[in-house]
C-alpha cells in the first residue's frame, strides 16, 4: 500500500516520511531524471513500455471532439499517442504534471516535432486538480499513480474532473502473476536498474527508489477496490506481460 501507516506519515520507497516531505523527494526524483526518462523507460523495459502504452489508448479507444486529461504525463507521451490516433479533429489533450521539468522536458520535444497545437501543459497536483468539475470525457495515468502521496484523493479528483460517462484509466506497474517470473523481475529491479540509472542519468537513488515504490502500491485487486470506493463504476483491469504492468478502468456514471 501506498498510504499513510499511520496520522501524517507515508511510504517514500521503502522509507517512512512525513507527508508532505512525499511531495518535494518525489519531485527531487523527477528533478533529477527529467532528460532521461523516455530513454531510461526504453532500457528499463526493453522497449516494452511502448507496447503497454499502444494497448492503454486501444481500450481507451480515444473519439473525435472528446476532450482528455493525462495527469502526470509531462514527457507528452500519452497526449501524443491519442492525438496520434484520433487524427486531425482530436479534441485538446490536457497534459498536467506536478513536476515543472517534466513538463518543460515534453513540451520543448513537443515543438522540436512540431506539434504547436493540441496539447495544454499545466503544472498541477494529482491530488486537488486545477480545473472545474466534470471538465473532461477522459482521463488517463500512465506510471505516476505510485509516486502520489494520497491515492484515494487522486482517485476522488479523477472522477471530480471526469463529465458524467467520462473514463478512467491507469496504466501502473504492478504485481506479477507469473510463477517465476516474479523472481527474475525482483532480481532485475534491484540490481539491474539502479545499475542503469548510474551509468544513464547519473543517478542509481532515483532507480532505486522507483523500483521500491512499484513494491509499495496496491495490488490489482485492491486498486479495484479504491477505485469503487472513490465512486467510479464499472471497474476492470488487465494484466500486462504477466503482472508486471497493469491496466485499470473505470467510469464515472
């Protein structure tokens, strides 16, 4: 779980921290591995990432003139891939971030590629959403969901900011489910990928922490449960390469 163990407390990786520390050593990670992050997924993954986010927006199955949100996507990816599918009457994606490098990141490559429209950048809080209620038809989150200090907030503010019919859906690494895979993964996460974070972005600690958080946050099973519990319906997740990611959906009603 990634909630308090007890009054003013949370887990930051395998520490125990005041919560409102959670806020700013998160955002010293992000700080630190902002230039690197889509090609430290790419290593981390081997690529796969990319095929987890494809099977993200195939359920999210985007339409014309709907209107999205993608909290913690500062890099763009998301936002670019539902642009990238729904074609030239995409609705504007809203790409909100806490983390102002991460977002400066996607937004410089973002115009590097020459997409001026389309995406709104806003530096902004997964817990208390800077926008009107009931504002857009989708919101997605992609590998940020661990890194927030009060998950069921985060839930609350996703079904606040979704319009009546709006869809929830989460993209989070999660619990493997594959006999001895799941050993092979510990023994990869630990080793391998603050190894990666060293020689790639300068930066083991970040890796570290990252791989403690995936340990850290609910289970499939219990993300389906708070997900209810925030008042979205429906609820439904998949499995990715074995438990390793998952997908979570839900809808307000």
């Amino acid at each position: 779980m990634n909630e308090p163990a007890e009054h003013g407390t949370t887990h930051f990786g395998y520490q125990t921290v005041p919560e409102d520390e959670k806020v700013r050593l998160v955002r010293g990670v992000f700080d630190s591995v902002a230039s690197k992050y889509d090609l430290m997924n790419d290593l981390m993954s081997l690529g796969v990432h990319r095929l987890w986010k494809a099977a993200m927006v195939d359920w999210l199955a985007p339409r014309a003139g709907q209107s999205f949100i993608d909290v913690g996507g500062g890099t763009g990816d998301i936002a670019t891939r539902i642009l990238s599918r729904v074609g030239a009457h995409a609705g504007p994606v809203t790409v909100c971030d806490i983390n102002h490098e991460m977002i400066t990141v996607g937004r410089d490559r973002s115009i590097d590629t020459g997409r001026l429209d389309g995406i709104n950048w806003v530096c902004g809080d997964a817990e208390k959403l800077p926008f009107p209620d009931m504002s857009f038809d989708a919101y997605t989150i992609a590998f940020c969901l661990r890194n927030v200090t009060r998950i069921d907030a985060a839930l609350a503010e996703a079904r606040r900011v979704l319009k009546p019919g709006g869809r929830f859906l989460c993209l989070e690494f999660s619990r493997v489910v594959a006999p001895v895979l799941d050993k092979i993964y510990d023994a990869y996460s630990f080793n391998v990928l603050p190894a990666l974070g060293s020689m790639v972005a300068g930066d083991a600690a970040s890796y570290r922490y990252l791989a403690e958080s995936i340990r850290k946050f609910p289970s499939q099973d219990e993300l389906l449960a708070r997900m209810g519990a925030a008042g979205l319906k429906e609820c439904k997740m998949r499995n990715l390469s074995g438990g390793i990611a998952a997908l979570h959906s839900g809808w307000r009603i």
